[in-house]
C-alpha cells in the first residue's frame, strides 16, 4: 500500500464531525431551556398576535400584554447573567400586528427599577416611552396606544435611563408590523406572502432573530455575542429549512457596547429590506449586511432554487470573527422536506 493511498483512507476514516470543521471554537455543554423559561428554537417562530377585538367604530384593536420580571438567565453554558426581562425572556416577545390596527400595549413593572417600552413607530409624544412618556416604577402600569404603522420590521425597548445599561439588560424585542394588501394593490400578492396567516404566507419559513451580547464582568465590553441570546445555540441544534420553500428572516440588532453588528450566511445569497418598509428589495443579492442598534430588517432567500443546494449544514455568522468565536454563529440544516 503506498503513502499516499494510506493518507488517503486516514483521512476518510478520519473525517471529522461537521462541527469540527471550525475546530472545537464553541461553547461546552448545554444551557438549561426550562430553567430560563425560553428556548431559542421556539423563539424563532412564537410570535405574539396578542387578542384581537373590534373598536364601536368598527376597527380591529390587538392588545398585548407585557410584564417586566428581573430574572436571571444562562447565557452560556454555566454563565448566568441577571437580566431584565419582557414576559420573562430575552429577547421579549416577537410582537405582530397587521397595518392600520389600533394597537394598546399594556406594560406591568414588576421589577426593581423604573422601566419602559419604546416603540419605533408612528405615534404621540406621550407615547413614546421615554422619562416623563411612559416610564413606569416598580409596581405600576402604562398602557401605550397607538396605530400600527408604518409596516414593517421594527423593534420595541426599554427607554429608562441609564439607556445602555437598560438595554444591555436585556429590555428589547422585535416589533412586526404586517402590510395591508388591500393598501397597496400594485404589490398585493408580495404583501400577501408577508400577512401573517395568509395562505401565501404559509409557504414561507419565517423565522425571528435578534442579534445581542452580554457583558457578563460589567466592565462595558462584551463576553458573550449571539443571535437570540445564547451563545452558539444554533450551532449545536441547527435550525432546520426546507429547501423547496423560501425563507424570510426578521432581524434586528440589539447589541449594546460594540457600534455594529451583522449577519453573513454561507452559499447563498439574499434581498434584504431595510427597516422592512418596503416590499422591495433595498439591497438585491447580498451575503453579508450590516447593522447599527436598533438597525433591522428583513432577508429573504432560498435553497431550492440552485442545482449546487444539495441538502446539509451551512452556517450564519456575524462577520466580526470575535463575535462568531464568543457565540454568535448558527447553521442552517437544509433538507428536502421537513418529516
Ligand atoms: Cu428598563
């Protein structure tokens, strides 16, 4: 046998796991999701409609309700971190409504210190959830209302000050609002793909990502970065995508600390609207996008429609390499149909 078939079949006998592949650079061992209260994998899809009812005058009202609870979370694998959380979890609940509703937030503190939710949107000043607007102590609460517009991919945060200490707590979420086809009837059946619960939309698999960070020594840098708060969590459980049916991500940074973030995804390619605002594409056929905090938007692609797509792994990663290696680096596990 020669040296070279010897190397040759070592090397096959070899072949590492696909997660060696960037060497052992991930977290060690599990987070406890129960114990949180929160699953990363759930996250991605557990939208909150809230209720919907109808106003005398006869428009849609959907209310929401919002509770803040300190509580502490494992970030990583044995690193717990005490955040301040919306409904218990971080990133809070993936808000949704549809353009042109009447929208009532109803927020309860139940932490220790004075909180808010600040909305990017259209609405009053004394709606905005900023000291004097919306800021609430412990124990008292603040219903926010206002229309839901314009449409798109936006996000929701706590305005207390200090701010970056408030939002590096954890005290964000995002904030979608669906377009009304009826509206705009030159882009109706692309509007229709993006109505949450339309038969159109049905086809697509959203999923809603919010990029952060956790400074877990207090020294206003850094330790952890990842997309929907635990580090790598997405690397060990892939998340799983048909080939044959477009994705459509909703994604928003969070990040507090480190002036952008961003998002590149292996062997593909897709559109990206910014602020979601529009139905088309801002940005055509890009791999990596950019954002500040509270910078969002929406990316769409798919794996169906290139002959080279061949089921398997391929990853999603900031493009900071020191944020990809503390946590924020995920796979996609594509396959033909999903059992
Ligand atoms: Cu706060």
């Amino acid at each position: 046998m020669s040296a070279a078939t010897d190397r040759k079949a070592g090397t096959s006998d070899a072949a590492p796991p696909h997660m060696q592949a960037h060497g052992a650079m991930i977290t060690v061992g599990d987070v406890d999701n129960e114990r949180n209260g929160f699953d990363p994998t759930s996250m991605l899809t557990d939208w909150d409609l809230g209720t919907v009812s109808t106003l005398p005058d006869g428009r849609r009202l959907r209310t929401f309700e919002v509770e803040v609870e300190d509580k502490e979370i494992e970030i990583a694998p044995g690193v717990m971190f005490p955040a301040w959380t919306f409904n218990g979890r971080v990133p809070g609940p993936s808000l949704r409504a549809m353009e042109g509703e009447r929208l009532r937030i109803i927020l309860r503190n139940y932490g220790s210190h004075p909180h808010s939710m600040h909305f990017h949107g259209i609405h009053a000043a004394r709606m905005d959830g900023i000291p004097g607007a919306g800021v609430i102590n412990p124990g008292e609460e603040f219903v926010y209302e206002f229309d839901a517009r314009p449409f798109g991919c936006h996000l929701y945060h706590c305005h207390a000050l200090p701010l970056a200490r408030h939002i590096h707590k954890g005290m964000y979420g995002l904030f979608v609002i669906d377009p009304d086809p009826e509206l705009r009837p030159e882009f109706r059946d692309v509007a229709l793909t993006r109505l949450h619960g339309s038969p159109e939309n049905a086809r697509w698999q959203e999923l809603a990502m919010v990029m952060n960070a956790f400074d877990t020594n207090f020294d206003g840098e850094n330790e952890f970065y990842a997309c929907n708060t635990i580090a790598h969590c997405y690397a060990k459980k892939p998340i799983r995508i048909e080939k044959s049916r477009p994705v459509r991500i909703y994604l928003a940074n969070l990040t507090e600390f480190d002036p952008i973030n961003s998002f590149h995804i292996h062997g593909n390619f897709f559109d990206y609207f910014d602020q979601g605002t529009t139905l088309t594409p801002t940005l055509k056929t890009v791999d990596l996008i950019m954002q500040c905090q509270a910078q969002r938007g929406i990316l769409e692609f798919t794996f169906g429609e290139h002959a080279d797509h061949e089921p398997g792994l391929y990853m999603f990663h900031a493009h900071q390499s020191e944020f990809t290696e503390l946590g924020w680096m995920g796979m996609f596990d594509v396959v033909e149909e999903v059992a």
